[in-house]
C-alpha cells in the first residue's frame, strides 16, 4: 500500500475522512475527494428489509474483520 500511495500521480478519497488517512501514510499532496454519487431517495432501505448484504471484496481475513463480516457471518476456519 505504501508503494502505491506514494508513486501514484492522483488518488481519489470518497469521504474527507479517507482523505485524512491516506495524508497520513505519507506526504502525498495530489489526494482529491470524491464523493460517491447516489440518490438516496431513491436508493434507501425500505420496509422489511431481506437482510441481504452485498458488497465487493477480495475475500481473506483481513478484509473480513476489516469489514467486520466475521461478525455476523458464520465462516468456517
């Protein structure tokens, strides 16, 4: 991660937070925040969820407590 932050031309944060903690890993002045462009009118949860989770990973145990998945998933080890 660190090779990529500090060789990288541009990076692109989707909150001011991300973009805090990416300054934080090095002295990297080209860091631009993005935020994600959704409707939340019309993406919000409605009633009765399904409970469904998605979301996009790759998928090894830093990324699962990363996301906290281990806590409500049963992953066998």
């Amino acid at each position: 991660m660190d090779y990529i932050i500090q060789n990288a031309d541009h990076i692109l944060a989707v909150s001011e937070f991300n973009r805090r903690e990416i300054l934080e890993l090095g002295d990297h002045r080209h860091v631009a925040v993005v935020y994600n462009g959704i409707d939340c009118a019309q993406f919000s949860p409605g009633e009765g969820g399904s409970g469904l989770v998605i979301t996009v990973c790759l998928i090894n145990w830093n990324n699962i407590t990363l996301k906290s998945f281990d806590m409500s998933l049963k992953i066998p080890l």
